[in-house]
C-alpha cells in the first residue's frame, strides 16, 4: 500500500503536465517565480533553497534551488540566474533559466519592474523505480525543451505586489511530457509595529490554468534581522517558519509544513525546508545616511 498510493498520485499528476516546484519560503524563491523580482532591494542576493516534501512518502518530491541577482545601476537593471533540481517519483527535473529585469523609479519609494526569462528545462524518467510495466514508448528518453517567462513586480513604502508567467511555451518533451504554463500573483504590506517591531501578512498564488493553490502567511520581525511565522495553503496544509539575517549580509532559514486532514495519518509525513541566503548592500558615506540601494 505505501508504494501503491503514491505511484497512482504520481502518474495521475505526471499525465497532464510538468508542474513548476512547491516552496513555502516563496519570498526567498520570487527570482525564479517571477524575473522582475531580482536584486530589487540589494545590489546582490543569491538564495538556496532545499525542500524534503512528505518524508514518509515513497518517491517524495525532493527540490533543490540556486539563484543569483545583481544590479546594474548604469542602466537601472538587474539579471541573474537559477538553477532547479527535482525529484519527484520517477521523474528527475534539471531547469536552467537566465533573468533580466528593468526597474522604474516612479517615486522617492516606489518603483516598477519588468522583467523576463529565458532557459532551459532536461527531464527525463528513471529505471531505479518502476511503476508499471511494460513502460509506455520514449518513457526513458531524456527530453530537452525551451522555457520562457514573463513578470511585472511594484513597491511602494510597505506595499509588494506581483504577477507573472512561467514555462510560457509550453515544451512538449518525447517521452510525453508536457510543460504546463502557470501563472503566479504575490502581494505583502509591511505594519510598523514600533521601531523594533513590524507584521507583513503575505500572499501567493499559483495557478497551472487548472489546479489552483495559495498561501497565507504572516511573518513577525524583530528589528530586521530575526522573523518567524505561520502559514496556511489551501487543501489543508499548515506550516510555521523562522529565520536570522546575520548582519543584513547572511540568511539562515527552515520551514516546516504538516497535513491537517487524515490523508496525513503517518502515511505522507512531514515537509521540511532549508534555506540559506547572501545579501549585499553598498552604502555611501554622508551626513544624511543615504543608501546608495534606495535609488537605481
């Protein structure tokens, strides 16, 4: 029965199209959901991100995340790169994307971002795990397909919000498969609690044009640096997180989620996520304290 149960799960997802990865640190993975969102507040940043999802689970979704995203101020820009590792049952995803971005300042604290992506997506099937047999025909041939997305991301003050695109193309691969486009919507307001404290409810979206999911979540700060909080996505999952950036230069996260509904019952078991982050600010020297970050 434990093998069963997720071999008919996974084949019933497989069959309509390659899904983009789940991650409840989204606003750590936003450069690779959304390519507007790169380097926004930082002159670098590069995130790691790594997702054990339901750990009882035979052949349970394994992910791996790398991204990177640097300012180039002469041009009031961004690019940058990802990389995605992922493991689910049978499959094995490997996904390279480069990003560009334009930012708009429309304000003193507001600006718009545009921006694009464009890589490339290997997949294939592995023979370590055999569901069924025989296997349908090309089911072990690696497939090699384009991928391309599109965003749009705005700040003002507290408020972030975001839309974007991905796997527009739609790839279809030789051994079935079949990139399924999805669109994403993120938004977050940050409440100044005091000069130490700060609350940020928080939303995001996914959709594959026919299965739907959304986070939400709210996150406490302490003083900028240490932040913890709960989350709720739709289908019955719950989830805390905590995380410490260590000199506005180091991050160091976890996430854990658990199933409410009996579907848990010891069978899936839990989900957790590590994360670590970098992130590089220049600052100019005066008077006024003025961060050369807060105008591109």
């Amino acid at each position: 029965m434990r093998k069963l149960l997720p071999a008919v799960l996974l084949c019933a997802s497989s069959a309509f199209a390659q899904q983009e990865p789940q991650f409840t640190q989204f606003w750590n993975a936003l450069p690779y959901f959304n390519p507007a969102t790169g380097a926004r507040e930082y002159d670098q940043e590069a995130y790691a991100l790594v997702r054990d999802q339901w750990t009882n689970f035979y052949g349970n979704p394994s992910t791996q995340l790398l991204s990177y995203s640097t300012k180039l101020k002469g041009i009031n820009s961004s690019v940058g790169g990802s990389y995605l590792h992922e493991d689910i049952g049978f499959t094995i995803n490997h996904k390279a994307k480069f990003t560009y971005a334009y930012h708009l300042k429309l304000g003193r604290k507001s600006y718009l971002s545009l921006g694009v992506a464009a890589g490339v997506n290997y997949l294939k099937n592995s023979d370590e795990i055999l569901w069924f047999y025989p296997p349908p025909p090309n089911f072990y041939s690696p497939g090699i397909g384009f991928t391309a997305d599109f965003g749009v991301a705005y700040k003002w003050r507290g408020l972030d919000v975001g839309l974007s695109l991905t796997q527009l193309p739609q790839a279809k691969y030789v051994n079935g498969y079949r990139d399924a486009m999805h669109f994403f919507g993120f938004m977050g307001y940050d409440i100044q609690l005091s000069s130490s404290f700060k609350l940020r409810p928080q939303l995001f979206y996914k959709s594959d044009m026919n299965f739907q999911s959304l986070d939400l979540n709210i996150m406490a700060y302490y003083k900028n640096k240490i932040y913890t909080g709960v989350t709720f996505r739709n289908g019955d999952c719950w989830g805390f997180f905590a995380g410490w950036d260590i000199k506005e230069r180091f991050r160091v996260s976890y996430a854990y989620d658990m199933w409410l509904s009996k579907l848990n019952n010891g069978i899936i078991g839990a989900t957790h996520e590590i994360g670590l982050g970098f992130m590089f600010k220049k600052r100019v020297k005066s008077s006024l304290n003025i961060r050369s970050s807060d105008a591109f």
